[in-house]
C-alpha cells in the first residue's frame, strides 16, 4: 500500500513539476511576444478650440458686458 501511495505522490509531484515548466515556457514566449512587437507612439497634440483661434472676441464680449453693467449702473442711480 506504501508503495502506491508513493507512486501517486511521486507522479503528482511530477505532473506539478511539468505544469510549472509549461508556465514557465509560456510566460517566456509571452515576454518575447511583447517586446518583439514595438508599441506604436503616436505624437500628441494639445486640443485647441475653435475661438482659441480668436482671442479678441472673448475681449469684446467682456468690455460690451461691462459696458452693459455700467450702463444699467447709471439708469439705476438716476432713477434712484
């Protein structure tokens, strides 16, 4: 009986003993795979909208806005 059971340990051991080289060859071939395909870089660009283009017109918006508050601004005191 001591001798099966020997047998059964000794061909388990084995069987674990290929499962872990058969791990081993294919993480290797894993390895060789990602560093023989070369990663393809690709140049970034800053994303620039479209009135990026167009700065003053952001500055024309603002000086008609406070051109609209001082104008209300004035009604008000007048009325007041």
């Amino acid at each position: 009986m001591t001798s099966e059971s020997d047998r059964q340990k000794e061909l388990d051991h084995r069987e674990r003993l290929l499962r872990e080289r058969e791990v081993e060859l294919r993480l290797r071939e894993m390895e060789t795979n990602i560093q023989a395909t070369d990663a393809a870089f690709h140049q970034t660009v800053k994303h620039q909208p479209e009135d990026s283009q167009k700065p003053w017109i952001k500055k024309v918006i603002l000086a008609g806005k406070l051109f609209a508050l001082g104008v209300v601004t004035l009604v008000a005191v007048k009325i007041a």
